[in-house]
C-alpha cells in the first residue's frame, strides 16, 4: 500500500468525526450528559490521531500526483496549507478532549466550560474541514474546480462555434 493509498483510507476521518463529534457534543451539553461527552471527547482525540496519520501520508501522496495531467503545483500546496492549519486544530481539540474526559472523571467544575470551549474548537475544525476536503478533492476531481469548469466552459463553447461556422 502506498502513502497515496494510505492518505486516501485516513483522509476522511478527521473531517467525519470533527462533524459527528460536533453534533454528539452539542446533544450532550443540551442533556447535560457526560457519558454523551466522554463520547465525543474520544471521538475527538481519535481525529486527532488520524489528522497526524493524513498529514504524515500527505507528502508521499503529493509526491504521486504532482506531476500528473491537469494537477498543479499550486492546487496540491492550498490543500496542503488548510490541511495544516487544520491538523493543529484538531490537535488542541485532541488535547481539550483530553482534559474534558479529566475532568468529567474528576466531577471537576470547569466541566462545563471545556465541553463549550470543545464545541467552539470544533465548529472552527468544521470550517477548515470543508475547506480541506474542497481541496483536496479539487485535486483529482476536476469538475468540482471552479476555474478549470469555467475553462472548459469557454472551451466547449468555442468548440460548438467553429462547428457551427463549418
């Protein structure tokens, strides 16, 4: 298996589990639940632990796209750039978790305040997280680019014009 491979396999989960964890949170600061928390907590922790296991595949990856057809330099290193910036955010959330399972284990009464501050730290990896998979999926998905659509566009226009003048 590949690094291309093994970064396509542990891509999505970082993203995935940012998204459930932000939602099983939410319910569980709305029922003022623990369990629900401790849930989320290592939910959490474990997109952490595969947003390290996606960037430490991520160079083999480029490395095996970057010069084929139609994929630009450019396009890998803006995936490359929001991929970091969200890794270091699911990092500190990986760590919040950390202390979130502390201190729910420990009936701590700052509790409360790491399950929103958990939340708030998620909504932003949620953000970076659409931007990422954009990204990334821009980089072999074609049609999902806005200024290569709009090329072709122009393109195939061009192409119907001189049909027609024949």
């Amino acid at each position: 298996m590949t690094d291309a491979h093994l970064h396509l396999v542990v891509n999505h989960f970082p993203i995935i589990g940012t998204i459930l964890g932000f939602g099983i949170l939410l319910a569980g600061i709305v029922l003022k639940n623990n369990t629900v928390k401790n849930v989320t907590y290592v939910l959490f922790i474990v997109a952490a632990i595969f947003a390290a296991f996606s960037m430490g595949t991520g160079e083999g990856a480029e490395e095996a796209v970057e010069e084929m057809p139609n994929i630009g330099k450019q396009i890998i290193h803006e995936h490359e750039e929001m991929a970091e910036k969200l890794a270091i955010v699911l990092y500190v959330l990986g760590v919040i978790s950390l202390l979130g399972l502390c201190t729910n284990f420990k009936n701590h009464t700052k509790s409360k305040l790491v399950s929103y501050l958990a939340l708030i730290i998620a909504a932003v990896g949620i953000f970076l997280a659409q931007q990422v998979g954009t990204t990334g999926g821009e980089i072999r998905h074609t049609e999902i680019r806005t200024n290569v659509t709009n090329a072709e566009q122009n393109t195939n226009t061009h192409t119907v014009k001189q049909e027609e003048e024949d």
